[in-house]
C-alpha cells in the first residue's frame, strides 16, 4: 500500500516538472515572438523616416539630385536610398497626387504630372506674363536638339534662315553650349544642348525627346501662344550682328 502511495506521490511530482517546463518553452518561445516583431518594426519607422527625408530633399532642391549625392550627403547605402526612392516614385505615381518623382537630367526631381500641364500652364498664365521661347528660338533648338553637334551653317541650311542672334539667346539661358568644332574649312563651332535642357524640358535623358508630331504640337501652342500675348510682347535679347556664312 506505501508502495501504491509513494508511486502516485512520484507521478504527481513528474506532471508538475512537465508542466513547469512547458511554461518555460511557452516564455521563451513569446519572448523571442516579442523580439521578432519588435525588430522589423523599428527597421519600418527608420525607413518611414529616411522617405520622409529623401522626399523633403527632392522637393526643395530646384537641380535634380543624383543616387550617388543623396546616399553620400545622408551617409546612408546607395542600395538603402534606391529602394526608398523607388517606393516613392510608386507612391507619386498613383492617381491621387497631382504631382510626381521621376529620374531627369541623371537625377531625382519632382514635377507636376503630364496629363495636369495644360491647366497647371492655364494657371500660371492667369498669374503672370509667361516666360517663352520665341519661335525661332524654339525651332533652332529642336534643330539643334535632333542633329546634335550642329554648326551654326547646318542649322541654317535646315531652317533657310539666320539665327546669330537666336543661337545667342540659347546659350545665354544655358539651353545650349559649344561642342567644339567641325573638322572642315573654317572649323566652325559646334553646338549641343545642355544639362540645364534637359531639366528645363522634364527630359530624362536624350532618348525621352518628344516626337516630330509632339514638337508639331508643341511649335503651334507656340504660335497660338505668341498670338494671345500679342498685345504685350516680351522684350528682346540684344543680338550681335549677323556674321557672314562660311563656305566649306
């Protein structure tokens, strides 16, 4: 009968040993739950914070930033900022948002959206007199856009007149610079468009130029557009005289 007794005592003791234990796996396993969640969570709200940085900065910066300066001023993974970057790229490019984050110039910038331009233009014009491009300006330009290094001589054979003074309005707004020069008689001086182009145009790169139809559209908005402000023209860039054309 103690017998009996001592093995039921034995069993009673064994049973509370395993319960024990498993309230031990059962602790450590929400232990380690509790760590698992925590972890993530604070790598989400760094990253929510490092977005909300890197979209203040391309929001304020009038030049388009590059992937390389952003990771170098934050000290942060180029990997790191590309990703956070891209995901707001996604963000911006939702219906909801008047606005986008797109890659010009070699950089990062926001803009307005292309399907809001004509009432965002609309507006502005309502606010003040717009600042344009003349149409001579606007097709030499788009010539020197598309053949690209030009000479002063091949954008007039294009264009069948002379633009001295209109090349002299280009490069004073940056919108074109020298390329060196042409190998031929009188080693006349290319031209190329520039870095500032490209930002002024929304371009990525040159590859993202607007069709010939695009530009068609372009140069009569152009036309309707000097039409409207007619009444108030803008005031010329002083231009040098008309150099003589040389033959090669």
């Amino acid at each position: 009968m103690e017998e009996l007794i001592e093995a039921e005592r034995a069993s009673e003791r064994g049973g509370e040993g395993a319960s024990a234990d498993s309230e031990t796996v059962e602790s450590v396993a929400t232990d380690d739950l509790f760590v698992g969640d925590e972890a993530p969570s604070a790598a989400s709200s760094e990253d929510s914070q490092l977005k909300a940085l890197l979209e203040a900065i391309v929001y304020i910066t009038e030049e388009p930033l590059s992937l390389t300066q952003i990771a170098t001023a934050l000290n942060q993974p180029r990997e790191r900022v590309q990703t956070l970057l891209d995901d707001l790229v996604a963000e911006y490019d939702k219906p909801e948002h008047g606005v986008t984050m797109r890659e010009v110039a070699g950089g990062y910038k926001m803009t307005t959206k292309p399907e809001h331009h004509e009432m965002v233009r609309n507006f502005v014009r309502s606010l003040k007199p717009p600042l344009k491009l003349s149409l001579p300006a606007l097709e030499t330009l788009a010539v020197i856009a598309y053949k690209q290094p030009v000479t002063a001589p091949e954008i007039m054979e294009i264009r069948g007149v002379q633009g001295a003074g209109v090349l002299k309005t280009l490069l004073d707004r940056k919108l074109i610079a020298g390329a060196g020069r042409k190998n031929v008689l009188g080693k006349p001086m290319l031209y190329k468009t520039t870095r500032d182009f490209l930002v002024q145009f929304g371009l990525k790169d040159l590859s993202e130029l607007p069709s010939l139809k695009e530009f068609e559209e372009i140069r009569r908005m152009a036309i309707d557009g000097d039409a409207v402000d007619a009444a108030e023209p803008l005031p010329e860039v002083p231009c040098e005289p008309e150099p003589p054309v040389e033959k090669s």
